[in-house]
C-alpha cells in the first residue's frame, strides 16, 4: 500500500476543536484583564482626591505647632488655616473657603497628644472616605510640628 501524507479529515476536526478551545480560553483571560482595568482606572481618579488633600494638609501640619479648635468637620490650625468638610450639597473638603477635594463621603478630624522621651507630640488624625463605585476609606495620623 501506498503511504498517503497529509491531513485526514479526523485529524482536520480535532486541530479545530483544539484550535477554538484555545482562543476561547484566551477571550475569557482577556475579558476579565479589561474588565478590571475599569476598576483601576476608576479608583484611580478618586484616590487623587486624597492626594490633593494630603499634599495641602501635611504642609500645614508640617508649619504649625498646635491648633486652635478642632471639631468633627472642621480644624483650625495655629496660623489660621481652616479645613472644612461640608457634607452637603457638595461633600467637598474646603482649605481656607477654597475647595481642594470632591467627592468627599465622610471626614472626621480628632487631635490626641502623645508623649515621647519627655517631649509632647500633637496627633491630628483624619479618618476620610471617598465616593466611587466602592469607598475608598483611610484613616491617616499626621504629626504637628514638636521642634
């Protein structure tokens, strides 16, 4: 008999089968890979607005020793600077009547004082949590000037 080389119609379907089984796999992998990014990209633009505040809010902490009230919603610190957390209608966080931070779902401030080797440190701790498709929830201590 003669040897015939070449694809056999068995051998034909079962490079197909494994062909689609392939691809198939791939577009589920890809699907979930772009599906997330969303959510990357999403919270993402939402962090940035506890960077904005962080940026102005450990400035102020860095250049006053005390503060002079702080309460649930708003600190004043020793040089005057005022933050403000306004829940409605805007829910945005305010330095000095100029709003720095959108988007705001809750923010509470509280002072505690903390002793170390003899020397008295101001805490301010600002618990934050942002609005997005999840919160985005952060509790921060920052250290008043002690020098």
């Amino acid at each position: 008999m003669k040897q015939e080389k070449g694809i056999t119609l068995t051998s034909l379907i079962i490079y197909m089968i494994l062909l689609i089984f392939a691809i198939s796999m791939l577009a589920v992998i890809s699907d979930m890979f772009f599906s997330n990014t969303k959510y990357i990209t999403e919270s993402g633009k939402y962090i940035s607005e506890f960077n904005k505040f962080n940026m102005y809010f450990i400035e102020d902490a860095k250049k006053n020793n005390n503060t002079y009230e702080v309460t649930n919603h708003q600190i004043i610190f020793e040089d005057g600077t005022v933050y403000t957390y306004y829940e409605a209608p805007d829910s945005s966080i305010y330095r000095n009547k100029v709003k720095i931070c959108t988007n705001i779902t809750y923010c509470k401030f509280t002072k505690t004082e903390e002793k170390q080797n003899n020397t008295i440190k101001n805490l301010i701790k600002v618990h934050l949590a942002i609005r997005s498709s999840k919160l985005f929830e952060i509790q921060n201590e920052y250290v008043l000037r002690y020098w």
